[in-house]
C-alpha cells in the first residue's frame, strides 16, 4: 500500500548516496527511507540533468516516479538535513519589501511547487510548521488557524501555505495526513516540503532559527509572512500568537480590499509588543495588555477629575 502510494504521486524529495554512475547518465543510488512511501532502496536511476555524482557522494534530489526508470531530477551534492540556526552568508535574507527567494518544493499531492511564481497574482499567507510538533500552542494552533483562514478568504485572491522545517520526516504522504485533519484544500492550502537543502536555504532567508531538542521535536521561531499578488514581503508577524480576524483584515488591505483599520491596529501592536520583548510571545501580549490597562487607568482618572472639577464648580 505504501509502495502504490508514493507511485500515485509524481515527486518525492530524496536524500542518497551515489555508488556508481554510468555514461548513458544513469547510476546506481541508494536512497534513504521516505516516511509512509518508501523504504530504503538501492537501485539504478536516470539523472536529470546529467550530474557528475561520483561514487560516494552524498546528494539531494527530486525523484520523478512518472518515468521508468525513475528519475533524479535536479541533484546536488548535499550533507543529510540538520536543524540549526540560520546562515545569512548562505543565502539572501527575506525582509519587507523582499520578493519571495525561488525554491523547486513539493506539495502534499506530489506535484512541483515554485515558490516565487506559483502563487503570482494571488496574496500569500506563509508559515513554517512541522507536523510532529508536540506544543498545542504553536505548530498546531498556527494550522488550526490556517483553517479558519482557509474558510474567510476568497481562495481566487488568497492562497495559504505551510513549510516543513523538518523534511527527512515530513514527506508529502505525511503532509496529506496531517493536511486532513485540519481540512486543507489542495489548490488553496499548500503543505511544502522539499529536499533538506532546499529547506536548509529557505530558513537561512526567512531567517527561521530551528534547533533540535530530541529525535522528533524542535524548538524554533514562529513567523507570519504576507505576500503581496505582485510576490513581495508586505507584512511579517513575529508571533505564533496572532489573532486570525487581524490577519485576515491585514491581508484584505494587502490586496487592496477594504478592511477594519481597528483590526490591522492590534496586529501591529502585538507584533511591536513582542519585538519590544525580544521575540517572547507571553512577556509581549502581557506588556500590550498592561500598557492598555495602564492608558485606561489614567482615563479613567482624568475622567473622574473632570467630573470632580464639574461637580465642585457647581457646588460653588
């Protein structure tokens, strides 16, 4: 069963080690496991392009299962993933006003997603996730929300999208099972994946720290991405605290729909709040909420002297 549905799908990102190459531009490969699809394998493959993998070297691909023999597209010489924190010198950094860097990844239906112009024309909500995540408080309440999105915005105008930042597990099989549970519609609702170096170079330019904690869990940062039809960074929410009725007002005004000012103002407090506070989501929500209670205090005050100074002049 597994085996018939990783052929169902087109794409599947590998992690292998070449063990002998051949001049009709095929070689012998053996792959690591993909999660749910399929088992470790050592077989011959086509390379596409033709690559110059000599044996021993231990590479990424895209492994096309349309074809026969299936095909290794796009492979490049690459270490086995590993979380950490970002590498600016490794790739451009992601900031407002950035266009969306490219990267070849894969949905969770196996088909080929280019992440700078398949959402062209549309505004981008963009996240990171991993499926495995224990905290109820991030990962799966930043999908939960997604699905409230997913149900709030017209899918001709907006498009939803979640990255793994844990690609050896996260393959598309996984990605479909975990998309399911929270409803997510192919087409509106995209969970990536890719191979670990395409990964590795997305969260060096979205600058998204991610370090391992045991075998199947990190801790990592925990962004918002808006992204306008044009494929450029409008907003960033450094918070996996945001509340879904703001984001959807503040993704109305990206595509240029009118939207509730009140809304895009409370997003952009808790964002400042929590940047005041150095990234932490609990110490930002509760400055925002004392310097609320404190502004209302003192109205409160003012409101009160002012009734005192009437009250006494009237007396008088």
């Amino acid at each position: 069963m597994t085996l018939l549905f990783a052929a169902l799908m087109t794409l599947l990102p590998v992690h292998g080690v070449a063990m002998a190459t051949f001049p009709d531009g095929t070689a012998i490969v053996r792959t690591d496991a993909v999660t749910r699809m399929l088992p470790p394998l050592i077989r011959r493959y086509k390379v596409m392009p033709a690559t110059n993998l000599r044996a021993g070297t231990s590479f990424d691909a895209l492994l096309d299962l349309s074809t026969h023999p299936p095909t290794l597209r796009d492979a490049v010489p690459a270490r086995a993933f590993a979380p950490g924190l970002p590498d600016a010198a490794r790739a451009i950094p992601v900031d407002l006003g950035s266009a969306l860097p490219p990267a070849r990844l894969v949905d969770q239906d196996g088909r080929l997603v280019e992440l700078d112009r398949v959402f062209a024309g549309r505004t981008l909500l963009l996240s990171f996730m991993f499926t495995r995540c224990p905290d109820r408080t991030l990962c799966p309440a930043i999908s939960g929300k997604f699905a409230y999105l997913q149900g709030r915005l017209d899918p001709r105008r907006f498009a939803l999208a979640e990255i793994t930042l844990d690609p050896p597990y996260d393959s598309p099989a996984v990605l479909r099972a975990y998309g399911a549970t929270y409803g997510a519609r192919s087409g509106n609702w995209e969970l990536l994946t890719g191979t670990g170096s395409a990964i590795q170079r997305l969260i060096d330019a979205f600058r998204i720290s991610s370090m391992r904690v045991s075998a199947d869990n990190f801790l990592h940062d925990d962004k918002l991405f808006i992204v306008t039809p044009a494929g450029r960074i409008a907003t960033i929410v450094q918070t996996a605290a945001w509340d879904p009725t703001a984001v959807i007002a503040q993704a109305d005004a990206v595509a240029g729909i009118a939207s509730n000012p009140f809304e895009r103002l409370k997003l952009a407090l808790v964002a400042e709040a929590v940047a005041i506070c150095g990234g932490s989501e609990f110490a930002g929500i509760a400055l925002l909420e004392l310097t609320l209670f404190v502004f209302l205090t003192v109205l409160a005050f003012i409101g009160m002297w002012v009734v005192a100074r009437v009250l006494w002049a009237s007396r008088g």
